[in-house]
C-alpha cells in the first residue's frame, strides 16, 4: 500500500525582529518541522560569542506574558569521537558530549491572586560539531536536544551558527525543530494547542541570540 506525502508550507516574515520563519507540516508520521533563520552580525568575534552561547543553553525570557527558556542541570564535558567514515556526520569536527541533561520551561500565568505554574520538561543533549569547515568558505557549529521519558513531545532541536567568510563574514543563527506528540495521553492532549506556544519559544530564543550576537 503506498502513501502519499502531503506537505504545507508557510513563509512568514517578523519586520520586526527580521527573522524569517518557514514552517513546513507533513501528514505522513504526524511530525512537525519549524525551521527559523536570522542573521545575527558580522565577523570573528560575534561568530564565537554566539558560538558558546548555543552550547552553554541556558537562556529565558519574559515577555510579559509568559516566563519562557531552558535551564541545564551541569555543565556540559566533551570527549572527541571518532566516527566512521561512511557515516553523513563524518569529521573530524564533530564531538559527542557527555550525556547533559537540560529542561525547557514555559510559565503559565493566571490572574491574581492565583499563582503562576510552570510547566517542565526534560531533554538531553544529542550531538556537537564545534568549528567544522566542511561548507567551503564557512566555519560552522551545531548542537541539538531531544527529549526524554516525561516530555509531552517526542522530537529534537537543533540550533546551529554559521560565520559566512565570503558573504561580508555575516553570521547567521538556525534553529530547527522536529517534533509530534509523546505516546501519552497528556501528550495527544496539548498537541494541537502547542503550536504557537512552541513558535514563540524559539522566537525568544532566536532574540536571546540576536542580542548577543550584537553585544
């Protein structure tokens, strides 16, 4: 029995962040793809304050609405791994971290005097590639997260920097997240209400590195 891939695609342009945001839904797998792009600044310097900025993790924000970010419960150890050369992640770039556990966290707020609740989630760190030279005239690094047992979504996200050596040396922020429900009840749940929440997690997320791109 074949299956048919059906897949919608939406561009939408914030003027006022200048973040381009392309948002790509498939019903084959049930699997949610949002993909955000920025460019952050220039050169050498803004390349590695963003850089250590995307491995340490940690980051909130308040909006006034909502407190949002992801907190991390160590520090993270890296040990060079070698990788098989058939393998797509083959370099000499690439680094498997420790297994680091992190949490991401959304605030709920009610109206007073009923007190605010947060909602927590766990993750860990899946993988690292710090400084790879593999796109010609770039230098790039990448991490991801992706969850654990207990999370209402099953999926990764990655967020990656890219300094454009060629284009003016502009570095550029990606974040890309892939996610679907967890198998739980509560995950079938709040599925189809945690699409514009999980936007604007990376949104803030996406001005948390702006900011220190600029710095």
């Amino acid at each position: 029995v074949s299956q048919k891939k059906k897949t919608n695609s939406i561009c939408v342009n914030f003027n006022e962040s200048d973040t381009a945001i392309y948002t790509c839904s498939t019903a084959l797998g049930g699997w949610r793809v949002l993909k955000f792009y920025k460019t952050v600044g220039h050169g050498a310097k803004c390349y590695k304050r963003v850089k250590n900025a995307i491995f340490d993790w940690d980051f909130e924000a308040d909006n006034g609405k909502k407190l949002v970010g992801i907190m991390s419960a160590s520090k993270q150890q890296y040990h060079e791994t070698q990788i098989d050369s058939q393998t797509a992640t083959s370099s000499k770039w690439f680094f498997q971290p420790h297994k680091t556990i992190l949490a991401t966290f959304a605030e709920i707020r009610f109206p007073k005097p009923i007190k605010s609740i947060f909602v927590v989630n766990p993750v860990h760190v899946a993988h690292e590639i710090i400084d790879s030279k593999q796109i010609p005239k770039c230098m790039y690094s990448s991490t991801s997260y992706a969850t654990l047992s207990g999370h209402l979504l099953s999926g990764e996200e990655r967020v990656s920097v890219i300094w454009r050596k060629y284009s003016g040396g502009e570095v550029v922020v990606e974040i890309l997240s892939i996610s679907r429900p967890a198998p739980s009840v509560g995950g079938k749940l709040v599925w189809p209400l945690i699409g514009r929440m999980q936007r604007n997690f990376f949104l803030e997320e996406m001005k948390h590195l702006d900011r220190i791109g600029k710095s």
